[in-house]
C-alpha cells in the first residue's frame, strides 16, 4: 500500500511538472503563471486561463485536463483508502516501536511468535524482562501489541530485520519459528551478525539438533521430545514431576528455581558450600553448580570450594532467594 501511495504522488507530481513545463514553452509564460494554469486545469476549478490561449496552448491543457484528473484523482483514492484502512495509523506506530527498540540494550529476542514463542515471549515479560518478538503473521503482532510487548513485523531471517530488532545490543535470541530450516537460518544469520550472542533454538526433530548447534546455537530444545519425557516421568514418578511442576509453574506456589553467576567480588568466592552458610542463613538450597572450568556439580558437597565465574542453581521461596540475593549482593 505504501508503494502505492508513493506511484500515487509520483503521478500527480509528473503531471504538475509536464504541464507547468509545456505552459513555459508553448506560451512563453512564466513560471508561477505556468504552474497556476496547471493547477486549476488539473483541479477543474472553472477559473479563466491567465492569459489568451494559442492553439498549441488549447490542446496542451486539452492532454492535461484528461492526464490530470485522472492522477488527481487516483492520487486522492489512495490518499483516502491509506489513512481509513489504517495504513497511516501503522506507519506511525512502526516509526514509534523503532525509536523504542532503538533505546533499548541487552534485551531479548524472540523470532516467531506462534504456539511456543509466544509461550517464551509471555514468561520473559512475567520476569519484567525486555523484549522484542519478530513474526511476519498479522494475528500474532496484534497479540503481541496487547501484550504490549515491542514487535517487529518482518521476516526473521533477514538480516536487516534482526539489525531493526536490536540484535547489536541484545542479550539473547530464541529462533521459535515453525520449521527446523527457518531456526537454522535464523540462528546462522544471528550468530554472523553477533558471534557472542546466547542463542536458545527451537527444534521440531531430533535429528535437528546437532544441526542447530553446529549452526551457533547455545541451546536446544524438543518441545516434542522433552513433553514425551514429562508424560513417561508423570507415570513413572508423579510425586517427582508433581514437586518439579510446582518448581516451575507460576500457580500462585511460592517455589522458585534461580541461576545465579559468582562474580570475583561475591563473598562467596574461595568458600566452600558449607563455609558459605547459604542454607543456614538464607534458607535457599543450592542444586547445582556449573564450574568455571565446565563441570557440572548436581547435589555439590558442602566441601566444593566456589570460584568466581561459577554459576549456581538455587531453590527456594521469594523470601529465601531474597534473603540469599542480599548475602550475595554484599
């Protein structure tokens, strides 16, 4: 429509150009009185001419009446059609969502918003996270705008629309489009554009897996394969699943699981878990820990000495992981 509306102008302009030009050098007249004859010819006002018309200067606006209204008035359709179907209303807002994306650093990405991206977009705001979602569908940016979530409408794997949804600032992109071929595109063109972005895919096979990760991504992950798993843990161990559920969900359960990454100031740094007091004091209970070196600790013992650069996994309550996150800020 925009295309349009720019062929629109562009005939209008010609047409005023033509007119105001063959005026100049048929009549001799000048410039202003040329391009006042062509805009009363064009609008059909029924002013006189400026001056007598020779019989060249009658055909001439005979050739500009009929080349005239019709640009006037396919000018004006389209001028009326772009602002009632909204197309002028878009415009503004594409401009207002680049100037808010444009301010925006260390922010998330979420290219394609369908049945899991959305999913993925909705929890990262839940967390008071920044986003922005990319989909080339209209009906999932309007429920991105109810979500009030930054959109860019555009296709993903498109370089020039990563760059408009910020890539060069983001902290993280998740390639959640529907085919396994889309991700990998996504996830190769992202990764040129910012080698050290974290990038989490989506992958409808198995088989696509490896593929993904030599492509650059970070993570990935089955939805398929990993539901298959939860279902056969749900018959295997539902007392199991039942307490990793209420771990993970949002229902009002006040569990939560954190990752938290030492930092060469922490307090915690060259204590060991048991030195560092974290249950006694905080309540909070470290799972995990992933080591600067690459290892990962499932159940540590409370004699592994923590390092700067370690990241652990914490269970706990709100009020636990606060009471931890002030030990840990000190």
């Amino acid at each position: 429509m925009l295309r349009r509306l720019r062929y629109a102008i562009a005939a209008l302009c010609g047409v005023l150009l033509a007119g105001t030009v063959g005026y100049m050098l048929v009549e001799r007249w000048s410039l202003l009185d040329s391009l006042y004859m062509t805009v009363i010819t064009i609008a059909t006002v029924g002013f006189r001419e400026v001056h007598p018309l020779s019989h060249a200067g009658q055909v001439l606006t005979m050739a500009l009446i009929i080349a005239g209204v019709g640009a006037l008035g396919f000018s004006l359709g389209t001028i009326v059609e772009f602002m009632v179907e909204g197309h002028l209303t878009g415009l503004l807002e594409g401009r207002r969502m680049d100037k808010r994306i444009a301010a925006m650093s260390g922010h998330h990405i979420v290219a394609g918003v369908g049945r899991v991206g959305s999913v993925v977009a909705s929890e990262l705001s839940r967390n008071e996270l920044a986003v922005v979602v990319i989909d080339i569908d209209p009906e999932a940016l309007s429920r991105a705008r109810e979500a009030g979530l930054a959109w860019i409408a555009g296709d993903a794997t498109d370089e020039e629309t990563l760059k408009a949804a910020g890539i060069e600032h983001a902290a993280s992109l998740v390639a959640a489009l529907d085919t396994d071929a889309d991700n990998l595109f996504v996830t190769v063109t992202a990764k040129g554009l910012k080698p050290d972005l974290l990038i989490v895919a989506r992958s409808t096979t198995t088989n696509a897996e490896s593929k993904l990760r030599r492509a650059g991504a970070d993570r990935v992950l089955t939805p398929t394969s990993i539901g298959g798993r939860r279902l056969a843990a749900m018959v295997i161990h539902p007392d199991v699943s039942e307490y990793l559920d209420v771990c993970t969900s949002d229902d009002g359960v006040d569990i939560k699981l954190e990752r938290v990454t030492l930092a060469p100031s922490d307090p915690f740094v060259g204590l060991s878990i048991g030195e560092s007091r974290i249950r006694s004091t905080t309540g909070a209970h470290v799972l995990a820990v992933h080591t600067v070196d690459g290892r990962t600790e499932d159940n540590p013992s409370k004699d592994l000495v923590l390092r700067a650069g370690d990241r652990l996994v914490i269970l706990g309550t709100s009020a636990q992981l606060d009471s931890f996150a002030a030990r840990h800020a000190r």
